[in-house]
C-alpha cells in the first residue's frame, strides 16, 4: 500500500516532517508535543491550582487563545 505523504511544520521545532509518519501529530516527535504541552501549563491562565478546570475555564482559555492569534 502506498503511503501518503504530506509535508508539514511542526509547530513546535518548525521542522518539516511527513504529517503520516507522526504519531505525535500535529507535532513531529513526543518530544514536541511535551513541550508544546509544558509551555501551555506554564502560561497559568490564573486558575487556582489544585481545582479542577470547570467547563467554562476551557471557554476562558479559547477566547485567550483566539485574542492571542488576531
Ligand atoms: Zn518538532
């Protein structure tokens, strides 16, 4: 069978890899994706620790996330 190939950035090394030979997508290594989840967690989005994150708090980082990207 022939194997699909398609070229993306990793996000996080901004290597360029196959995207199908990731399991890690869309990050090229476990490495990456490690990373890029630490760097999230660093940036306390000022929720208390130890509580757990309550479904608005997820609506809370998207709009932060969104006012980052514009
Ligand atoms: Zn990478």
């Amino acid at each position: 069978m022939k194997k699909k190939k398609v070229g993306v950035v990793c996000p996080q090394c901004k290597k360029e890899f196959n995207y199908y030979d990731s399991d890690f997508r869309p990050f090229c290594s476990e490495r990456c994706k490690q990373i890029d989840l630490g760097h999230w967690l660093e940036e306390s989005y000022n929720i208390p620790s130890g509580e757990p994150l309550q479904e608005e708090d997820f609506d809370k980082i998207e709009q932060e996330e969104l006012k980052k990207d514009s």
